[in-house]
C-alpha cells in the first residue's frame, strides 16, 4: 500500500485468504507510517490472541502477532461491543486500524464506526478475511470493500497436496472432516481446524451446488 493515499476520510481495506499475509502487510502500513510520523492508533477484537503466536514471541494480550513475528501494538475490543472502538479512540490519530474486522459480533454496527471514523476526518485500514467458511462474503468486509478507496487482496496456495491454485476459500475441519454448511459458528467441545482450498476442492456438505441456477 502507498501511504500516499491514505488521505483523510479514506478508507483502505487488505484482504484476501488466511495464509495470504494481510497481518504482516497491516503490520507493515503502520511500521510505515510511524517512521513518517504519523499519529495512528490500531484496534483489533479481544478473541483475536493466538497463543502460539503470542507466547512464541513473548508477546501480551494486547499486540497483533504475525507468524514471522512482526508485532503491532493494539487495542483489545470485546468482539461483542464494536461500538468501544468510538469510546477508546484517541482524537489526536490521524489513522486508525482495526485488525480482524470479521471477527466482531454486529457487523453493521462495526461498518456505522468506521463510517463514523471517516466522517471525523480520519483515515482508516482495515484487515480481515473476505469470505467464511461456507464461501461466502463475509460480513462486513463485503460492504467495507464498497466503501473502500483502496482494496488489497492476497493469498496462499491450496493445501491440498499436489494442487497449485490459489487457496482463497477457508476449509473448516470439525473433528477430521469438513464442517457442514449448517454447522454452528462458535463450537464447544470439538477439535476444529482450517485449512486453505480453491474453488474446485472446497468442501461445505450441505451447500447449494453452485453450478445449478438458483435465479430462475
Ligand atoms: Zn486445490
């Protein structure tokens, strides 16, 4: 991302897949800005603290950790209370991040803030995935992305052996297999796990073929 643009009111979106470094790039604007000087705060959901991360690097609760070890300070937010990130914001910040962004609870609200944000006359970078697991849009990066200046989308290769496509659907895994459409969001008592797919070896059992027409 060229800083340049990020100009007041402007709203800069870094996407794509898990595995695709929209942590270390995030982490990188920041690095970026604070060498130019300028006053930025960073926000990211409380739930977003990823203990082999954090405790390989010897990092607290609050910092954003990226899987080479590039760390950002940040302000925990409870995913269930987005509209904290209003009561915590430092009126002096020129630019202000949030990391995760699909990992808050009320997705509108969340996209009403940053509105909020820019409308204040600050800058904001966002980062998060684009789609969940069933391969969908996942909210609100869908209407981030449509109020975004800027949009950088990236991503990792397939994890299936042998497949060279561009991973850019999360695969969830419940206890060995592939999560059912239905399958609830947040799990208790299951092993779970992701991987990355491309389209052709993505598996949501219970999803809609996508290659029977449903608008007739
Ligand atoms: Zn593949």
């Amino acid at each position: 991302m060229d800083i340049s643009h990020i100009l007041p009111g402007s709203l800069h979106v870094i996407t794509g897949g898990m595995k695709g470094r929209k942590t270390p790039q995030f982490i990188s604007v920041f690095d970026q800005l604070s060498y130019a000087e300028i006053k930025t705060q960073v926000f990211k959901p409380r739930c977003d603290y990823r203990s082999e991360l954090h405790e390989k690097f010897n990092l607290p609760h609050n910092y954003i950790v990226s899987r080479t070890g590039a760390h950002l300070p940040a302000v925990e937010i409870d995913d269930e209370k987005p509209f904290e990130i209003l009561k915590n914001l430092d009126q002096d910040a020129q630019i202000i991040g949030i990391e995760e962004v699909t990992l808050f609870e009320q997705p509108d609200c969340l996209v009403e803030i940053i509105l909020q944000v820019l409308n204040s006359g600050k800058a904001a970078i966002v980062a998060g995935l684009d789609k969940n697991f069933r391969g969908e849009p996942f909210l609100p990066m869908s209407s981030l992305m449509a109020y975004a200046t800027t949009v950088e989308k990236s991503y990792g290769i397939c994890d299936l052996k042998g497949c060279s496509r561009l991973g850019e659907y999360p695969q969830r895994i419940i206890d060995g297999i592939p999560a059912d459409y239905n399958s609830p969001i947040k799990l208790v008592g299951a092993s779970e796990a992701y991987e990355i797919r491309c389209l052709e070896h993505h598996e949501v059992p219970g999803k809609k073929d996508s290659k029977i027409l449903r608008c007739f």
